[in-house]
C-alpha cells in the first residue's frame, strides 16, 4: 500500500503514456484510406464552367494548363515530386474521399452551367479510380462541400507551390 502511494504519479504517468500509444495507434490507422500510398498512381485536376474545363492538372504527365487572368491558356510542364504526391494522397485520406458521393451537387442541378464554378478530380490507384465533380455552390450537406473545398485546395496549392519551384532560376 505504501509503494503505491509513493509512486501514484508514475504509475499515472505510464497509464497515460499507454492509453495514448494505443489511442495514437488507431487514430492512425482510422485515417488510413483503404489504398496504400504506394498503389497511388495519379491526380487529375480539372476546374472551371460550362462544358470545357480548361484548367486542368495531370501529375502522371505533369501536363498544368490554366487560363491567365487575360483568358490566355497558358501550358506548363509541372511534375509532383514523391513527398507532393503522398502528401495529397494522405490528406485524401484524411477527408476521407471513399465516402465522399461522386457527384456534389444540388438536386437538378446542370453539371455544364457556365454560372457556377466545377472541380472534377480524379484519384488513380492500381485497383480503383475516384471521381468527384464538385459544384461550389452546393449547399445540401455543408461537411460534405467543405471536405471537397479542402481537398481541391490542398490540390490546387501543391501544385501552385511546385509550379512555383519550378519557376524560380
């Protein structure tokens, strides 16, 4: 009885240190989407209104083209390193993008509105392939439109940040 009251405070110190390794352990293993990193083949990332989707990204050939803000299509070559790659692969992961729907959209909603701003992103792994057409005025579930917001930016800023690398002498 003695020696637990001397020693009460390491004994709380190492339940916790426990409880949080295991907790730590499944947390991580939650976010786990059910394809590895290294069975990810590519992203491609398309925006824009109306039918053609001029703004467009493809990271197996690191073709970027996007319209300037003079309407002037301007094409670059822009390929993702490694670390680029299972950075989006895992913030994909984390938004969960298996459970997000393939189209994000208001009912009766036209996909080809030269009004409202689209993302088509495609996830290409060895065994599966994941679309998402995202609408940004969509407003039926907001976790869902904030989950595809997020992960369109977390695409579109890689990219800006490697076109960026790439630009620089």
């Amino acid at each position: 009885m003695n020696f637990f009251k001397k020693n009460i405070s390491l004994i709380a110190t190492i339940a916790v240190i426990l409880i949080a390794g295991v907790g730590g352990y499944y947390l991580l293993n939650l976010k786990r989407g059910p394809y590895a990193a290294s069975t990810f083949i590519s992203v491609t990332y398309k925006w824009g209104a109306g039918d053609t989707l001029a703004n467009s990204y493809n990271s197996a050939t690191g073709d970027y083209q996007y319209l300037d803000n003079q309407d002037k299509l301007v094409k670059k070559k822009v390929k993702l390193h490694s670390n680029n790659v299972i950075f989006i692969h895992s913030k994909a992961n984390e938004l969960d993008i298996w459970s997000l729907p393939e189209v994000i959209a208001n009912k009766n909603e036209n996909l080809s509105s030269e009004r409202v701003l689209r993302y088509e992103i495609v996830f290409n792994y060895e065994k599966k392939t994941k679309k998402i057409v995202f609408m940004t005025n969509y407003d039926e579930d907001i976790a869902v439109a904030d989950r595809a917001d997020q992960l369109q930016k977390i695409i579109k800023q890689t990219i800006d940040e490697v076109e960026d690398r790439y630009s620089k002498p």
